[in-house]
C-alpha cells in the first residue's frame, strides 16, 4: 500500500491531467469565450493548481503534507510499536506510584484502636 501523500498527489495529477484535456477539447471546439474570465480560463487555473499542488505534495514541499503521511506500512508499524511502549512505561510508573501511595497512606486510614 502507497503512502497517503503519494495517493492523494497521484489523484491530484491525474485530476490536473483530465482538466487539460476538457481545456484542450474546449480550445478544439472553439468554446474560449472573448472576455475577462470565461470557463475555460477557470478550468486551466483549476488544473495548473492541482497540478502544482501535486507536483509540490509528491516532493512533501507544501503545507498540505503536514496532513498526509509520508511513511511506509513498516515506518508506520515501527513508530507505533514505539509509542505503545511508551505508553505502557507510563502507565507502569504510575501503577507503581499509585501502589506506593496506597501502601504509605493506608496506615493513616485504618482506626486506632482506643486503650
């Protein structure tokens, strides 16, 4: 299985290459329109963005790859074995915290016997 960053880039270039066809189609048929903006503008923005939103994503050199992983299934299984162990030593010392505390505060607890 491919890293997110890698699905999402593929998905965004494949979109990019679909609106320069629909561009090139446009351009074929004569449907630019003589104005400020027509759709056909639109659509070639839209696509040189996804394109270069998914050149950038596959080099992990945008924002948006803080949000997509990069790491491979055994990056991944490696670093979550290692904070699950972290976890576990955390929890330990606080059992053992607990315990000692139990076993300093409970004679404090237990009724005195009245002579």
């Amino acid at each position: 299985m491919h890293p997110p960053a890698t699905a999402i880039s593929r998905m965004l270039l494949a979109t990019s290459g679909a609106l320069f066809a629909v561009t090139g189609v446009g351009l074929q048929q004569g449907r630019h329109e003589q104005g400020l903006v027509s759709m056909l503008s639109v659509v070639f923005m839209v696509a040189l963005f996804f394109a270069g939103v998914g050149l950038m994503l596959r080099k992990n050199n945008t924002p948006l790859a803080k949000f997509f992983s990069t790491e491979n299934d055994e990056e991944m299984a490696q670093r979550v074995s290692i904070e699950l162990n972290e976890v576990q030593k955390y929890e330990s010392v606080n059992a053992a915290w607990a315990n000692l505390e139990a076993k300093v505060l409970q004679p404090s607890f237990t009724p005195k016997e009245e002579e």
